[in-house]
C-alpha cells in the first residue's frame, strides 16, 4: 500500500489513492450539477419530458441549491483524509481543537456511501429497463450518450464514498498493542 506523506497532518498516514479519489470526487459531482442546472429553468435537455407546471422562482432555487449540496458534501468528503477529519481545527469556536467522534463520521460516511449507492443501482435498473422501470426517452442518440456519461460519473460516488470511509475507518482505529514475546523457561 503506498501511502502519502506523514506531514499531512493526519494521525497515521494517509493512502494515496484516498487522496486522489478524495479530490475526484468533487469534480465527478460537477458534471451532475452543471447537468441539472438548465433543467432547473425549464430546458429538457433533449428528455422527452412533458413540460413541469412549477414557477421558475420554485425550480431555480431547488435546483441551485440541490448542485450547490451536492458539491459542498463532495468538497466535505476531504474530511476523510484530511486533519479537520480528526481533529476540529482551532478557529472553530467553542469546539476547536478537540477530536472528532471517529463512529460518527463512519455512521455519516456509510450512510452516504449506502445511500448514493441505492441511487446508482436505481439509475442502473431504470437505465436498462430492468425489473419494470421505464426509461426516460430522448430525442436523439446524442442527448441519451450525454446523460449516461454524466449519469454514469454519479454511479461512481457512493462506492468511492465506502471505500474513504473504510480507509478513515482503518487509519483512525486503535494501533494494536505489540506483543513481546514471552521468554522461554529454561
């Protein structure tokens, strides 16, 4: 396993691939976001969707804030490899600098991985029409290519969510204690 440097700041050192997916994940959010944004304001982006009845003043609020969500908890997963995941940073007030509960960054880091998860194997199944979901239609070849590439950037992020976590889960684990070795009676 090669791991990163110590003077990142971490505890126990960090595996280079959990930085580099750690930084992938906000730019594997963004096509996804950058995606919604013209459906937020009624464009169809080449689905064959009728028409929604909201107000623009409802659908461009939702939709900014659902892609500013989705990049902030991309940016916030870096908090899986970084030193404000283990300890609150100083500036904080009131509760700078203590330690942050490793069992509830794993519950929230699980949490999320399992739900984006669910998600992905709901788009699989409805992508594929299998087990009776209806695909969405498009008007032609290019639109569908488009949403599947952008689509299938999403599928990625709940399992690269599980495995930040596992990893944070395994750095941020007891050391086991080291055995010396019991003398021998002569």
């Amino acid at each position: 396993m090669t791991t990163a440097k110590k003077d990142q700041g971490t505890e126990r050192p960090v595996p280079r691939w959990a930085l580099r997916t750690a930084r992938a994940l906000p730019l594997l959010a963004l096509p996804v976001c950058l995606w919604r944004l013209p459906i937020g304001v009624g464009h169809q982006m080449g689905m064959e969707l009728r028409p929604t009845e909201q107000p623009l003043w409802v659908t461009v609020p939702y939709v900014l804030t659902l892609s500013l969500l989705s990049e902030a908890f991309a940016l916030l997963c870096a908090g899986l490899v970084r030193p404000w995941g283990e300890v609150v940073p100083d500036r904080v007030p009131v509760i700078g600098g203590r330690r942050v509960p490793a069992r509830a960054v794993v519950v929230a880091g699980a949490s999320a991985g399992l739900g984006f998860t669910l998600l992905a194997v709901q788009w699989v199944l409805t992508t594929f029409e299998l087990a009776g979901f209806e695909e969405v239609g498009f008007t032609n070849g290019w639109w569908r290519a488009l949403a599947t590439v952008v689509s299938g950037l999403f599928v990625l992020w709940g399992p690269l969510i599980l495995a930040l976590t596992f990893a944070y889960h395994r750095r941020r684990q007891p050391a086991a204690p080291t055995r010396v070795p019991a003398r021998a009676s002569s």
